[in-house]
C-alpha cells in the first residue's frame, strides 16, 4: 500500500470512528486531496485541496462546529501520518482560506473555543 493510500485509510478510519461525528469531522477525508503538498511530493496545494479545505472553513461556523473540528483534527494528529508539519501549517495562507482552527491544534483547548460573535 502506497504512503497516499495509508494516509487516506488512516483519515477515512478515524473520521468514521470519531465520536464527533458532525459536519466539520466528515469534511476531513477532503484533505485526502492535499496529501501531495502535505506528503512533500508537490511544492504546492492544488485546487481541489484547497476546494477541500474551503469546505471545512464553510462547515465549521458555530462553536460547537470549530469545537468539533479541533477535536477531530486533535484525534487525526497529523503530525504521526507523515504529514510535514510546516506545510500543514502554511495550507490555509497558501489557499488563501481562514481556517477556524489550525490544522495542527496541539496546544489549542478545543473546549474553550468561542463562535466569532463571543471573541
């Protein structure tokens, strides 16, 4: 099994045994389409990940969303999928998308998250 299919079983895997089962967590396996960039195999996202990762920000508006996300993310742990964590980090800015949440929340209490009308 290649490393684009592992990533991708790992992903789907976790995403359909999470406990946070709402529309922000079923988005995740879209990030299967940033797996070049991510992997370090492309020096750039393509369209369709960013299209992906538009999807997310769109899903993950209310606070019980951006909590449910971070902890999906958090239960990914991107970090222990080969995932480069530098370009996990740039993603958002790359495609030009304001994520709720980074992509990489190890030091985020998901739990006091707040919707953008309570900051």
């Amino acid at each position: 099994m290649g490393l684009y299919s592992v990533f991708w079983a790992v992903i789907l895997l976790a995403t359909a045994n999470s406990v946070h089962g709402g529309d922000a967590c079923t988005g995740l396996p879209g990030l299967l389409n940033c797996a070049p960039f991510l992997l370090g195999s492309v020096s750039s996202p393509d369209a369709n990940c960013c299209k992906s990762l538009k999807w997310l920000s769109q899903h993950a508006i209310n606070r019980e969303d951006k909590r449910e996300l971070c902890k999906c993310l958090k239960v990914e742990d991107l970090k222990h999928k080969g995932v480069i964590l530098d370009r996990a980090k740039a993603l958002p800015r790359r495609c030009k998308v304001q994520l709720p949440v980074p992509l990489v929340p190890d030091s985020i209490d998901c739990d006091k998250i707040k919707a953008a009308d309570e900051e």
